[in-house]
C-alpha cells in the first residue's frame, strides 16, 4: 500500500460499542495451498520418529455434498497425545456456502493413514440439539477422539457417508516445525538485511531493504526533510505488517510477547531455525528479538524519550523501495511501552552467559525511559494527521489515549520492579491497579486488554509483590475467566468450534491467540479452581481454530502444505507479495506465493470497501466482495490481497502483533 491509499482507515479496532480498544496491540492490520514450491526455504529438520510434513498414504475422500468448504474439519497439523482432540462436523445453513449441506452419518472413525487400520469409533454429538450457530452460520456435530493417543499419522471418515477429513498427526511434538515456521516470519519481515537463497528460500531471496540515500540510516524528521541536521540511524527492525513501517510503541508490544514467550519456556527454542544467526550460542528466538531490540535502541534518544514512528517508502519486492525514510517526535506513549520492553529484556539478556553487559545497557535504557516519560506524561504525536501536519507518515495512528498511556506505564512499572526491585515501581503498582478495566468494570477479562492483563498476573507471580495487591490481581483474573466470555462460554460449548469469542473484529485471529493465552495463564500461574489440564485443553481449542478447527476449514498461515496443512491461507496483503504479482501474489498462481508461516487477520464482519464505492473508481467492481461481506462472522473471511479502494487489509492483512501472541500462544504446546 502506498501512503496514499487512504492509511487512516486501517488499524481501526472497535468493540461492539464502538470504544477504541487500547491496549490489544493488535497491528493494522478461499483457496487450497498445495505443496511448497521447491524455491521453498528448507523445512525443519527431521527427528527421530517425526513425520512432519508428511502426508497420508491413504488418500481421504472428498465429500461429495460439499463444493464450498469440507465436511469434516480438525487441526490438519495434529494434536498432542495427552490432549482433547474433537473435530467438528459441518452442515452449512446461512453464508456463501448455505447451498452446501451434509448429513452425518451415525459412525465416525479414526483411521490410521499408514495401514488403514481403524483405531477408533464413536457416533456424532449434534452441537445445541441440531441448532444453527449464528455466528458462524453452521449446524455442527462433533466426534470426540480424545482417547487416542498412540503417535501417528490418521484422518477421520464418516462410514456411511464414505466422507473423509484431511490428514494429521498426533505427536509429541506435532506443533514444532509450526513454531519454526510461524517464528522464521519475523526474518522476512526484518528490514535493512538481505535475504539470501540460502535463508529465505530462493523465492524470496532480496537485497537489503531501505538503505539508499535518505533511507533509514539518513531518516530526517517528518517535519523537516530537508534539513540533514536531523538525519539518524533508524535501520533495522521489522516491517510492522503488510506495510513497511516501524511503530516503536507497537513495536515494544511484539518484544514483550516474544520475550515471554521465550522467558516462560526457555527450553524448546532451537538453534535451527535458519535465520542469520543461527548456530551461534544463543537460541534463535532469541537472536530475533535481539535484531528486534538493536532497533528499538536506535529510537531512543540519550534523554530517554523515544521517537514514535518510522516511516518507510513501499515497493515489491521490499529492495526496489527509493523513497525517504522519516520519523516522528518522541512521544509518552512509545517510553513507557519501550520502558517495559528495555526492562524485560533486561532481565531475558542479562540471564545468558555473554549477554549481560547487553542487559545492563537495556537496563539503564529502561530507567531512562520511564524517568522521562514520569517527567513528560502527555506528550502526544498522531502520525498521517492534518491536525500534525504528519500527513503520509505511516499507515496506522500509532498514538493511544489515556487509558492505553496509564496501561503501558502500569506494565512498565511491573517489569522494572522486577528488574530493579525498587520500592517506587511497586508502590506504583499497589497505588494503581484498581484503576485498570479488570477492577474498574467488576473481573473484567478481555483478549482485547490481554498486554496489560497478562503482565498484572506476572505482577501476582513474583516473589517480592506485596502479597495484599497479588492476592487481589489474581482473584480477580480468576474470578474473570470463569464469566460469560471464558469458561462459561468454553463449558457450554457456546462457540460449535470450541473457540468462543464476544465478537469478531479487525484482527479477529489475534484476539483468539489471545483468548487462549487467558486461559493458559490460569494453568501457569495456578490461578482458580480447575486443573491445569483442563485450562490447556481450553487454551488449546483456540490453537486447533487457527490451524483449521473453523467453518471454512482453513489453516490461517500461508503457504503450510509442505507442513502438512490441506488448505492454507493462499494470499493476503501485504506489500511485498502484492496484488497481480506473477511471483508472489498468490500459492497456486503465481510462481512462488507468500512465504510459509504468515498468520493472517482473520473473519472481519465489519469489513467493507472503500467509502465511495463502486461510484469511487473502476477498480471497484460493482459490489462489495462477498465473502467477506455479509457473512456470519466466522464466515466473513477471503483470500485476497487486492489492496485500496477494495481494502483487503482490514481481513488478510499480517501484523507483528498476530504473530507474536500467536507464537506465545503456540509455544506453551512444544516441549
């Protein structure tokens, strides 16, 4: 998308009342993927006794009945031996595919896709007593096979209908290579690195991005790009979404997921991942959030505030981009949340053997940031803004409003009293936390505040937190997630697809990442009166509704065939891999596709073309695409990336932050 593409309509997160949601650090954000391409970068590599990316020696039967999506739908990457396991069956009755229909038969088996053996049978249980979800528009039945557990390679048959699921493994270690791959995306997305064949794959192999004449090491203020005196380094980091722009405050969000992601189990990240650094001492992971951070320090200025936004010309592939880089003023926002991020990394770095004068350095970056951002706590600057004159600097308004600022400086003080373990970040903490969302509107838990939520149960968790304020967090949060929304909602099977959620929006696929990440910080920090079990199972529904446990029966990463996904996102937008690109626009039609590993935003049932059309311009059409227009929720969802006036972003569109609540999520299941 180019910075005339009408960029103050994205990144517009609402909840049904309309209220701006701000601190979900969500970013701005239907066809089959076959196989990767052999240019595809190199898969994970083999274990003993591992069949990833293998496929079934007994082909499934394709239903008959059903042209628009299948009958039979389950995580088409696998499932974890000790792990609910329910595939869910499909009758479509409102939505593009209402023509669709099939009945179930009263026999569902679970066939090993190796001899054909049946390993288990067992009758459908209609979801509601035979009614129709309104949300996703489907009857639904499901066959429960939770008690098979023995490795191996299977898919599920309905014996009367001779109706088959695509194939899946159950394994210990089933979702690995998906990690991999779901990690190795913030490699395509870093900036100012060539891509070489070797890493990226030669598909996707490009020069390094953003490093010409008043490029990202010569950014100027977006108010004077004329004038040298304000040139600075700002290269590095990642591209924040299907736009090549770098949002610091975002940008601080998707470390802190990261960094958790590797603090809560530090164990499972490999060396393997072919990035650049891959091999060296540290785990891959790590390196990339460090390639995160190197950026993150470039935007700090010595008095500790930090700069707000950079903004970066777009071109296909990134490499052809020519035009000027320019940044934005500090503002309080991006110092507090980089003040948390400087903090936690701190604490991550200076844990490892050779990284602890990097550690201490991020720690006097942290007591910077939060010492100016106490000094300064309203200074405000809203890029691509008339009221600015920021006009066309960056895509999505990167600035929050009081709330969103008093939630990072809550979440800042959290990580640097654990850092430092002074008195002046606790007692910040103790005088302050009654006054969030989850005390303030009576256990309010939501995946929409899940940043702020989850560090007040980090908070809980330390040693040193005054046991009054621990005590008083984590019965709230427990007292949340057993409401409507959470395990009400999981216990009743409100949602026939086991993945409930109040309402689907703009970034709807992170909002389950990060529904699931709630119901995992019950089980890691011991929170309420269930088994750790049964609050994994539940964080897990929301991971098999990603990898294809929904109504179009979908995996929401691209280009996973050669993982094992049957039908996988086949385009999205995103700059790079643009709209008619013969190379990248699209898995089965162009020449490579998007890379492997990319999740994308997911059902938006308040999508809707550009105001104006299809008067606006030819490129129009004469209606709105339908799907998604118009659909149940769950079914307002398509692949395509066609960019303004048809605004495939608000659907399609990738964000840093999808992708790291979905890695955080993903990694609790690796071992």
């Amino acid at each position: 998308m180019n910075t005339g593409d009408t960029p103050n309509k994205r990144r517009k997160f609402l909840l049904a009342s309309g209220a701006l949601i701000p601190m979900s650090l969500i970013g701005c954000g239907g066809s089959s993927s076959p196989s990767a391409p052999a240019s595809a970068a190199p898969p994970p590599a083999s274990e003993s006794g591992s069949q990833a990316g293998t496929r079934a020696l007994v082909k499934p039967v394709a239903p008959s009945t059903m042209t628009l999506g299948p009958a039979i739908v389950v995580d088409q990457f696998g499932y974890l031996p000790a792990r609910d396991k329910i595939a869910v069956i499909r009758n479509p009755q409102t939505g593009y595919d209402a023509a669709d229909s099939f009945s179930p038969g009263t026999v569902y088996e679970v066939v090993n896709a190796v001899s054909n053996a049946v390993v288990f049978s067992g009758a459908p249980v209609a979801w509601n007593g035979g009614a129709t979800d309104a949300s996703s528009g489907d009857q639904a039945w499901h066959v429960d096979f939770s008690a098979v557990t023995a490795p191996g390679q299977y898919f599920i048959r309905d014996a009367l209908a001779k109706v088959s699921s695509p194939p899946f493994r159950i394994a210990a270690d089933v979702y690995k290579p998906v990690l991999r791959a779901a990690v190795r995306y913030f490699y395509y997305q870093r900036a100012g690195i060539a891509k070489t064949a070797k890493l990226a794959g030669a598909g996707w192999a490009d020069a390094a991005s953003h490093l010409g004449p008043l490029q990202d090491r010569q950014a100027r203020l977006f108010s004077a790009p004329g004038d040298a005196s304000t040139e600075r380094d700002v290269s590095g980091g990642w591209y924040d979404a299907g736009d090549f722009n770098k949002y610091t405050r975002w940008h601080a969000g998707y470390l802190i997921d990261l960094l958790h992601a590797f603090a809560d189990n530090p164990g499972i990240w490999g060396k393997d991942y072919n990035i650049p650094e891959s091999g060296n001492q540290h785990p891959d992971l790590l390196d990339e959030i460090k390639w995160g951070m190197d950026w993150l320090i470039k935007m700090q200025e010595p008095s500790g505030a930090m700069l707000s936004i950079a903004g970066l010309a777009h071109a296909s592939p990134p490499s052809a981009a020519t035009g000027q880089t320019l940044y934005g003023p500090p503002n309080t926002s991006a110092t507090l949340a980089s003040a948390g991020a400087f903090a936690l990394g701190a604490m991550v770095f200076g844990a490892r053997a050779g990284l602890a004068s990097y550690g201490n350095a991020l720690k006097a970056r942290a007591e910077r940031a939060w010492n100016w951002a106490i000094a300064n706590p309203n200074v405000l600057f809203k890029n691509n803004d008339a009221a600015y004159n920021s006009q066309g600097l960056g895509a999505g308004q990167q600035e929050t409003d009081d709330y969103g600022r008093f939630g990072h400086k809550l979440a800042a003080a959290i990580y640097l009293y654990q850092l430092t373990g002074k008195a002046v970040y606790s007692s910040f903490v103790d005088a302050q936390y009654r006054n969030t969302h989850l005390f303030e509107w009576w256990n309010y838990v939501s995946p929409f505040e899940a940043a702020l939520q989850q560090a007040l149960m980090h908070y809980a968790s330390l040693p040193g937190a005054t046991p009054a304020t621990a005590a008083a967090l984590r019965a709230a949060y427990a007292t949340g997630m057993d409401g409507t929304d959470h395990w009400s909602a999981m216990s009743a099977r409100t949602d026939p697809y086991l993945a409930h959620l109040q309402v689907y929006t703009w970034g709807s696929n992170a909002i389950k990442s990060h529904e699931g990440n709630s119901f995992a910080a019950l089980a890691l920090y011991g929170l309420g009166t269930r088994p750790a079990a049964a609050n994994l199972n539940a964080a897990l529904h929301y991971v098999h509704y990603l990898h294809g446990v929904n109504p179009l029966g979908k995996v929401y990463l691209s280009n996973m065939g050669s993982l094992g996904a049957s039908n996988s996102v086949d385009q999205f937008y995103h700059t790079w891999f643009a709209h008619g690109s013969a190379r990248w626009d699209s898995v089965k039609d162009s020449t490579y596709g998007p890379p492997p590993g990319f999740l994308v935003g997911g059902p938006n049932p308040s999508y809707h073309w550009e105001n104006g059309c299809p008067t606006l311009h030819p490129l129009c059409g004469t209606q709105s695409p339908t799907p998604p227009t118009g659909q149940p929720p769950q079914k307002s969802y398509m692949d395509f990336n066609d960019s303004w006036p048809i605004n495939s972003w608000e659907v399609t569109e990738n964000s840093n932050g999808y992708q790291s609540a979905y890695i955080r999520l993903l990694s609790r299941f690796v071992s």
